[in-house]
C-alpha cells in the first residue's frame, strides 16, 4: 500500500515550517515583567486582579492603578512582578480570562518602554549629615517638598533602581519614611495598548 | 421603546424566560422572598425545591451538563450563599456552566454584620468565572443577560449574581438580551489557521501519535464530539479519554483505547508514554492524567486544542497550541486534511497498533472473581449489561472508589451521559447532580453510581427526590470504607485504617422507605441481577444496597509521583513498589 503513491509524491508539496521543539527541561530563568492591564473601573476589579496573584502563588512586585479614561470608565493597571517565562505566560492568559480585563500588555516583551516610578523620602539629620543628603538629592534631581531645622521631604522620580540607589544612600543619612507609587510603564514609539 | 416599570423581582424572572431557563433549583430564605413571592405568581419557570442549597448548584450541574443549557440556583442571602460555594467551585473546575442568584441584605445595610449577611460577592470572587453584585435595579435585567453569556461563552463556568433585597423590590426598566451586549467578554473560537495547517503536517508524518481528548469537547457541544470521530476515524488514529470527556468518542470504537490517567488504562497510559504525536483536544494536562510531570510522554511532541488560552503551556509545553471553539477548529483541521488530500503514515502506524494490542492483551481491567462477595467492579459490569441496550441511561457518580470503577466498567457512546465531579472530587456530587438530570430528562435512565460514604453527604435531596416524583437510581457499592481513604492508607500508611472505616451505617433500605422510595439489597453475587433488574424497573426512586467486597483495591493504578509505565496492575505490583517520598506529598 506504502509503494503505491511513493513515486509521484515529493516529500512533502508545500513544507509547512514548523515551530522549533521547546526545550525539554526549560532552564528556570526569573525574570521581572511589567504587565500593563486594561480593565473596566468597576467595584472589586483590583480585588480580581490582586486575588489571582495570591490565589495561584504568582509574585507581585509593584503595583499602581488609576482611571486613565473616564468617558469608557477604564482603569490601567500596573504589575512588575517575576517569574520564568511559562509563569510569566500563564500570569498573562490568566489575567486575560477575567471578564472586565480588556487588555493584558507585556511591555517587557514588547520591547522599549519608559518605566517610572516616585518616592516621597523623609530624612532627619542635622550638620554634615544634612548637607550631604542635600548635596545627594541634587545629583539624583530629588527636590525637597518640605523642609525644618533638622528634616527634609525628598521627592526623586526615576526608574525603579534610580529610587533604590537614592534610598540607600540616604539610609545612613537619617532615612525615617519612606513612600513609593510603584511603577507606571508605557511602551516607547507611537503605538499604543 | 421602553416597557412598563416592574419591580426587581419580576425584571429579574422576564431576563430569565428570556434567556430561556425552564427549571430552577432553589431554596428561599428572608434576602429573597420577593423573588419567590414573583415565582408564585408565575407559571413559566418551575422551581424544584432542594434540601440543602450544596444540592442545588449540583443539580443544577446535572441539569446544565446532560442538556448544554446554563442550570440556574437560587438561593437566600449568608447561610444560602455559602452553602453554594462546593457546587460553585465543582462548576468552576468542571467548567459547567451555572447562573447562580444569591439574595442579599439590602444595599443600606451592607457592610453592617446583618442578619444573614456574607460578603459573597468577595467570598465567591475565587470560585465563579465572574460575579456580580446589582446596586442599580435598572441594571438588573443587563446583568443577568451578560451573567448567562458569561457562564455559557468561551470555557463556561458559574457566575453569581448577588442581588439586594431593595434592588429587587425597587421599580426599574427591563433590557432585553439584545440590547444587553456585554462590553468586554469575547473569547476567541476561531482556530489559528497556520497552526491548523501545521498540526496537520505533524499528523501526516506522525509514526505513534495518539488523541487524547477530555471535558473540553463536551462543553463545545455534540458537534465537536461528531467531528471529533470523524477526525479519529479519518486518521486511523488511537484516541483516548480522560475521566471528563467519557462519552466523546464512542467506547465501542475500536480506535478507543479507554481512560486515561492514575486509574486509567494499561494501554492508555503506556500510550501516552510512548507517543511521538500528542492530539490534546479540550483536555488540560491534569495531574490525575499526567502523572509526574518530569516523565511524562517524554518523546512525543504534541498539539493542543482548547478554548481556554490560561489551559495551554499551564502545566505542560506543547510545540503547538491552538485557541479556540473545539468544534470550529476541528471543522477547519478536517478541512485542511481533505483539502490537501493528506494520508498517514500507514506503514508507521501499523507497528504502532500491534504495540497497543499487546497492551491491550494484559487485559488490566480483569479482576477476582468470587462466588460468594460480590465484587464491585462484577456489580458495575452487570449494571452495564443489563442498561447497554438502552439509549438514555445516564450515569453520574460520587467520589472514589466506586466512581473509577464505574469510569472504567460503564462505557458511553454519547456525550453528556456522564456526569462526574473531575475536577475538584466533591463528595456527595451524584445524587443531586442525578436528581437535576431527571428534572431534565424525566423519562430517562438516571442512575447514582455511589460509595455509602458519598451517599450519606447529600442524603437529604432523597427527600426532593421524592416531592417531585423522580425516579433516581442509587446504586451504592456498599464496602462500609471510604474506600479510596483505604486504598490509599493501605499503599502509603502502613494499613493505618484512620478513621475511614463507616461504622454505624443506615439500613439503607429502610433509608429509602423512610423517603418514601424502594429499598433493595443485594449480599451474594446470585441476587444482584434481580436487584438491578428489579431497580430498573421500579418507577420510584430507588436505593439499591450492594454489599461488595471490603478489601477489594481499584487497578489499574498510577501512583502518585510515578510515571504512565510504573503502573500498578493488581495487589501482587503493590507490594513490590513502594510509593516514593516525592510522591508522599501529593494529593
């Protein structure tokens, strides 16, 4: 029966490529990903996305939401959180079941985006302690929002590392309170989510 | 042009005909008396009373999985709601779809600790597909039509919606389901026609390939379970199943290799192992099927179909995932197959199925058979032989012991004929869940297929059962253990029989009486025909007593933390392979 066509068939008509084999033991690289998230401003929404993570063990780093469209009542959502690339994949398909999610983006994967992030940081020196933190703030562009003899409010806007390293230094400096927003991302050039 | 101004409860019950619901399962309670007081008044939806609200989201399981159509429960605010949680994550895991009301104290007094008061839109927010709290009366009617598109769309599942005293006595305008379009719920149902293409090109050059299709090809609905045969057949391929998609692909097919998974068959699960060309088909790489991961099917590349994007690459990659409806895509693969004129690679395939017959020919389901107990898996394979020449028996089940023997002895031709809880392995799933296919089918053949453990945790809708003149069979395979609790003592614990032996059971047959249903009783193995016999022909309900063998274990078996080809075959591979501490920590 196997002879039959063997003359007049090629090996195959139209070679269909196909996908290369995934590997068999996938190396656990984990890695941070900046998910934005497109959802209806709706009661309990961020209980959805927020119980998802902690329901199926997933990590999150940082977090910001806000309406970001009033007139079609939608909100963006924020998440860098961790994982190899199948978690990373399942926590994408995972957030893009729930009903109100209109829109699940990895900017990490999308390749360039801007990453932003604020702190509001109080220091409570006095002397050359205080003059260092003041010297700090400036070559970190921090402004001070508030200031008394023997304290400062510190704003610093940057990437997430720029605010850590500006924490730290700060740390010997008299660090007390510190208040972060999480990231907001959006993808470089003009396409949008 | 708008309508007349109604009160809550009756918006509420004109969404509901709308959306074409005839039964509902329910209970009343304070939070939901205008509802009820609405339901008096009508006569177009019949509301079947239950015992416990636990009984009525199963049944409205039974209902919605051996019909396709959404089942729907009501019930009251607190106590009600969550009573319904079990049946809510069933469905949830199961994927049936469910519209489950809750009533709820009114929106002024939310958040105070009110009498019969639960957070149950944050309590159920894990165990719904979605879920919705109305604040608004005139949103009423839209949100349940989106409820109902929700549940029955894309991977269906159960949505709650949680609905204030006030909202439903307040007067607000009804929406029709066409202008209640949902704003953002759209699941993709086409197939990705390059990957069609290319899962095609696999199937052609495959030397050992293998379908192994599940729940999925249910819930797309009997097409797909046509078009799936169709596709086997075409192929010339083995298919095999797993506990949720029995029924899809004829068992008296001879390309049907049966059950896969822990208690799956010899040569379901040694083909598995040995493929080179997987087919998943709305099956979702379970760890009941799967075994342990690191050694599953390790030199197969495989393709998986399945509506649902979160199932691909959860737990296992494939080389080739395909989202959408199972029947479209397998209309467009058939399609691609004819259009191309493809053929198999016969001379592969041939050695291929003589490895599977020699499998086949270990004969794994064989048991001991005894002259004077009754052994479980006889009891089951008599049940079958004097029902297979019926058309419409229904088979549901309880959990363990009992429930893969019935997976294994009953076999299924159709879809949506067996009903089981897969997923989340509820106990006390199959009485109700019986009592909801009878509602729907009331001239059917609808039989409980129980453990006397399983039994005894919804025992309570005999009593519904009854009030509605249903003629459930409950066919209890009565060893006095939780007999799965024992197997598994007896495999990892030393024989440690902790607290899984049933002492002080009910004389079940006087449990019957008592509900006004027929009791039977079957001891030796030479009454259980006419015990089966007689239950078949009762047009009561009946409890059928079978006393079987209390030491008899369930093979096959996988055990946890093994792999597809380290199956136990009977009590003589037992012994000789201990579970590994790896597999210890498994469920």
């Amino acid at each position: 029966m196997a002879t039959k066509k063997a003359g007049r068939k090629p090996q195959s008509p139209q070679p269909i490529p196909l996908p290369a084999r995934p590997g068999a033991v996938e190396a656990p690289i984990v890695k941070n990903h900046t998910i934005s998230v497109l959802v209806d401003n709706e009661p309990g929404v961020l209980a959805r996305v927020v119980g998802l993570f902690s329901g199926r063990g997933y990590n999150i780093e940082s977090l910001t939401v806000a309406e970001v469209d009033p007139k079609e009542a939608l909100s963006r959502i924020n998440i860098v959180t961790s994982g190899t690339p199948m978690v990373i994949e399942q926590i994408k398909a995972q957030l893009g079941r729930l009903v109100p999610v209109h829109r699940v983006t990895d900017l990490t994967m999308l390749g360039a985006s801007v990453e932003r992030e604020l702190a509001l940081v109080k220091v409570r020196s006095t002397g050359d302690k205080r003059i260092e933190s003041l010297r700090i703030a400036d070559v970190f562009r921090a402004r001070a929002l508030d200031s008394t003899i023997d304290s400062f409010v510190f704003e610093v806007v940057g990437t997430t590392e720029k605010v850590n390293a500006f924490i730290r230094l700060m740390e010997s400096l008299g660090l007390t309170d510190v208040s972060r927003t999480g990231v907001a991302a959006i993808s470089r050039g003009a396409q949008s989510i | 042009m708008p309508s007349e101004p109604m009160i809550g409860a009756r918006l509420l019950l004109k969404a509901l005909v709308e959306q074409g619901v005839e039964d509902i399962f329910g209970y009343p309670g304070g939070a939901v008396l205008p509802i009820y007081d609405e339901i008096f008044k009508q006569n177009r939806i019949r509301h079947i009373l239950v015992r416990q609200e636990g009984g009525a989201v199963h049944a409205a399981e039974g209902y919605a999985r051996s019909t396709g159509k959404v089942g729907v429960v009501l019930v009251t605010s607190g106590p009600g709601a969550t009573n319904a949680v079990t049946g809510l994550t069933d469905a949830l895991m199961d994927s049936v779809p469910i519209v489950c009301l809750t009533g709820q104290v009114p929106t002024h007094l939310i958040g105070n600790d009110a009498f019969q008061e639960a957070d149950t839109v944050g309590i159920t927010r894990p165990c719904t597909k979605h879920n919705y709290l109305v604040k608004n009366v005139n949103n009423l009617a839209r949100t349940i039509h989106e409820a109902f598109h929700v549940a029955r769309s894309g991977r269906p599942g159960p949505v709650v919606v949680d609905l204030p005293k006030d909202v439903v006595l307040a007067m607000g305008q009804y929406v029709s389901a066409a202008d209640a379009k949902p704003k953002s719920y759209r699941p993709q149902v086409k197939g990705d026609a390059t990957s069609i293409e290319q899962a095609v090109e696999l199937m052609r050059t495959a030397k050992r390939p293998l379908f192994y299709c599940g729940g999925g090809v249910v819930n797309s609905g009997p097409r797909a379970s046509k078009l799936l045969t169709e596709l086997v057949r075409t192929t010339g391929f083995p298919c095999t199943l797993t506990l949720m998609g029995l029924g899809t692909f004829p068992a008296s097919d001879p390309q049907y290799l049966g059950m896969v998974g822990m208690h799956g068959l010899y040569e379901s699960n040694n083909a598995m192992h040995d493929c080179d060309l997987m087919i998943a088909v709305g099956s979702r790489f379970d760890d009941r099927v799967t075994g342990k991961l690191t050694a599953f099917s390790p030199n197969s590349r495989k393709i998986h179909i399945d509506i649902d994007p979160s199932s691909i690459n959860k737990n296992v990659r494939v080389d080739i995932g395909i989202v959408g409806d199972i029947a479209n895509v397998l209309e467009d693969m058939l399609a691609v197959w004819k259009a191309k004129k493809t053929s198999t690679d016969r001379k592969a395939l041939a050695p291929w199925w003589k490895q599977i017959e020699t499998w086949r020919a270990r004969k794994c389901l064989s048991y001991r058979h005894d002259s004077k107990i009754i052994m479980p898996q006889y009891a089951l394979q008599r049940l079958y032989d004097l029902t297979k020449h019926r058309d419409d028996v229904y088979i549901t089940t309880e959990v363990g012991q009992h429930q893969m023997w019935a997976a294994q002895f009953m076999r299924f031709d159709k879809p949506n004929h067996w009903l089981t809880s897969g997923g989340l392995g509820t106990m006390g799933y199959g009485l109700p869940s019986a009592m909801g296919v009878q509602v729907a089918h009331p001239d059917a053949l609808v039989i409980d297929v129980a453990g006397e453990a399983s039994i005894l945790m919804n025992i309570q809708e005999m009593s519904t059962i009854s009030q509605y003149g249903l003629p459930v069979k409950v066919f209890i395979l009565n060893n006095e253990y939780m007999g799965m609790v024992r197997q598994w003592q007896e495999l990892m614990h030393g024989g440690r029989y902790s607290q899984s032996y049933m002492s002080s059971l009910p004389d079940f047959v006087k449990l019957a009486e008592s509900f006004h249903a027929v009791g039977l009783r079957a001891t030796k193995p030479e009454e259980l025909d006419d015990v089966i016999r007689e239950m078949i022909a009762c047009p009561k309900a009946v409890i059928a007593d079978i006393r079987v063998d209390q030491k008899e274990n369930c093979f096959p078996m996988i055990p946890s933390g093994a792999a597809h080809n380290e199956m136990l075959l009977g009590p003589a591979d037992q012994a000789q392979k201990p579970t590994s501490e790896e597999g210890m920590v498994l469920v």
